[in-house]
C-alpha cells in the first residue's frame, strides 16, 4: 500500500489561488505555476511551467522547514503581483520567511 503525503493534501489546497486567482489581492491566477515539497532540502518551492520553452523554472524556495499555510500563500501572491511575473515572463525569487524588504528587494534571475 502507498502512503500519501500530507503534504500533498496541503499543495492541492494552497495551489488554488495560486493558479486560479484571488481578485482581493489584484491576482488574476496562473495556471503554470506548481508547488513542490523538495523532500532532500526539505522545502517548498514555487515552479512555473514555461509553455514556450517546455521547460519548468524555479519561481521561489521557502527557506528549509517552513510550513505553508493561507497567509504564506497570500504573502507569496503580493510578491507574485508586485512582479507581474506571469504576464512579463520575469523569473524571481525570495524567501517567504524574509520580510517584504527582502521581497522587493529580490532581484529577477537571469
């Protein structure tokens, strides 16, 4: 028998307005994007799929050991809108635990 991780039941939640939008906050949703539990560093990550390259990019790594919770993920969607990343296709990352100085701050990657 295979076990599920709770962890999934938490992704499959979260993703939600990550993917389908949250008017209140100003996101309109992307339905590229992929949480992740990275198992070896034992974080979450935020992925988005780039249909154009067919390649999947790191968006956002939450610093080890951080659970993710409804609050984490609207702070996530403020830095998300902030940054337009999916309607300029501008790839950046922060960590959630750093303050929205750090988040400004993060600069795109390459």
């Amino acid at each position: 028998m295979t076990s599920i991780d709770p962890r999934q039941a938490v992704a499959d939640h979260l993703i939600k307005p990550l993917r389908e939008g949250k008017p209140e906050l100003g996101w309109e949703g992307d339905d590229q994007l992929m949480l992740v539990f990275a198992r070896i560093e034992q974080r979450w990550e935020l992925w988005r799929h780039d249909p154009a390259t067919g390649r999947d990019v790191p968006m956002f790594a939450a610093p080890p050991g951080r659970e993710l919770n409804e609050d984490a993920i609207n702070q996530l969607i403020r830095w998300l809108v902030e940054g337009d990343t999916h309607r300029r296709g501008e790839r950046r990352r922060c960590h959630l635990a750093a303050g929205p100085e750090a988040q400004r701050e993060a600069a795109p990657g390459p």
